[in-house]
C-alpha cells in the first residue's frame, strides 16, 4: 500500500468535508445567562486576599517569637553546654594559641 | 442605529454586559464551526463554544482593538480548543479492525486501483475522522490548520501562540505520526 498516496487522499477527503456553522436556537441568550451566572474573576480581589492571609499568618509567627524572646529568661553568662559558644571557642581556637604565645 | 463593534466592546468594558450579546450573535456561527472540527459530539462543541465566550468575555479587557475583534476571538476559540483535545484525549488505542464495511471497501479499491478510490466518498471521509480521532492532541491541532484549513505557519503560529519553530517541529511529528497511523492500518487490514 502506498502510504504518502493513501494519506494525501485522505486529506483531500478531509478538506472536501464542509464543517457547518450551524448554531441552536437561542444560544446567544444561553451564553448571556451562564456568563452571568458566573461569577466575575476579578484577579486584583484574588491578590488582595491572597496577600491578607499571608499578612496574618506572618503577624501569627511574629507574635510568637516574640512571645518566646520575651519570655525566655536570659542569662548574661553563657550555660556550659552553649553550642553557639563551644563553637566560637573550637573555631577561634588557634587563633587564641597564636596570641597567647 | 446600529452599534460598531469598537463601541459594543466599550460598552461591555463599562459594565453593560447586555453589549456582549449582539458579538455572541455575530460570531458564534464562526466558533461553532471552529470547534466542529475538533469535537464531534453536539453536546461537547456547545460546552466549548461556551467556554470560548465565557473567557471572551471575561478576558476582553486584554483586546487591545489593534487588530479586528474577530481575530482575537479565532486565537482564543483556537486555544479552547486545543484545550478541550488535550482534557478529553480518547482512547487513541481503538483498532483499525473495526472499520466500517464501506470503509474496507474505500481501501480495498484503493490498495487495488488507487485512482478509482475517489476523495469525496463518505468512506474516506469516515476514515480521516477515525485517523484524526487517534492523533494526539497538537498533531490533530496542526494537520487541521496546516493540511485541512491550509493556513500558513505564521497563522498558526499566531493562532496557537506557539512560535514559528515550534510548529514547524510539530508538524513534521504529526505528519509522521499520520504515516505511523496509516501504517498500522495497514498492517492491522492486510497482514
């Protein structure tokens, strides 16, 4: 079977199909209807709203941390098993060797 | 008097939705023809053209008016669509076995005496639609305007809103997506 051939043909035959444009009764008034009844997307209300939420649940993270940094209490001495000390003092250790010589 | 088309789409942009009607009247035979060509059931191209007014309206504050209003609503009932193919990609595996008696016969006369297979026969008409049916959603989208509609590259390409690569690319895969079809048939028919 030729195949170039037999699709040509058939696109041929696709071509001499007339496609109708035939439109139902009142499908204006149908389209009128479902574009009211649809609710009108309004993409600045969308942002809007969006950008609310996401202000309150910041306010929601601020407060407690806040929370917490007031009412941890604090020390002006570092505790002995201080990470954030241990760290310093490992990290800075030869540096402290070479000043000390 | 009647309203020019400028003046309707103002009105609409105002906020006087009834302006919208008479472009809906003027139009929809148009998109209804359009969406023929993708969908086959009655049912399905009233939901698209529907849908093809619905993002008319909804998006007609983006027409700039540079171009006619008609061509802006082609490019959107074109993307409906190509929308529609890809939501309801049928079962693309159905066999060429269950081809139609009249439809054999078309191919029959063709394999025998190709010039007797005549392209106006509803047989053949039948056929295309069976092979469209199992094209995949951008190869049915370009053999339709390419090969059917015989548009150039650049309509597409604006009516897609694909680039000029992009369609030229999908063209040849669909033509060889075509032939990879036909071979099938062929095989399923004749071995």
């Amino acid at each position: 079977m030729k195949l170039p051939e037999l699709q040509k043909k058939l696109i041929s035959a696709a071509r001499t199909q007339t496609v109708s444009d035939h439109v139902p009764y009142a499908f204006e008034k149908r389209v009128m209807a479902y574009i009211r009844s649809c609710p009108a997307v309004d993409v600045t209300a969308l942002w809007a709203q969006a950008l609310w939420r996401s202000a309150g649940a910041c306010l929601a993270v601020v407060a407690v941390l806040g929370a917490v940094s007031i009412f941890t209490p604090h020390s002006t001495k570092p505790a002995p098993g201080d990470l954030s000390q241990e760290f310093e003092k490992t990290m800075l250790a030869a540096l402290d060797s070479d000043y000390s010589r | 008097m009647e309203r020019t088309e400028a003046e309707l789409i103002a009105a609409v942009l105002r906020g006087d939705a009834a302006s919208f009607e008479p472009l809906v009247e003027k139009y929809s035979p148009r998109v209804f023809a359009t969406a023929r060509r993708y969908a086959r059931r009655e049912s399905e191209i009233e939901d698209i053209v529907q849908e093809v007014w619905l993002k008319a309206f909804q998006k007609l504050v983006s027409f700039r008016g540079d171009a006619p209003f008609e061509h802006w609503l082609m490019r959107l009932a074109v993307r409906t669509c190509y929308d529609f193919l890809r939501g309801h990609q049928r079962n693309r595996e159905s066999m060429f076995s269950e081809l139609t008696d009249p439809e054999e016969d078309w191919l029959d006369r063709f394999v025998t005496q190709p010039e007797s297979a005549n392209e106006n026969a509803d047989a053949a008409r039948l056929l295309i639609e069976r092979i469209m049916d199992q094209l995949s959603p951008p190869a049915r989208l370009i053999i339709t305007l390419l090969e059917i509609e015989d548009r150039s590259v650049k309509e597409i390409a604006q009516l897609t809103g694909w680039s000029i690569p992009l369609v030229k690319v999908r063209a040849f895969r669909a033509r060889a997506e075509m032939r990879k079809l036909l071979a099938k048939m062929a095989k399923d028919k004749y071995l």
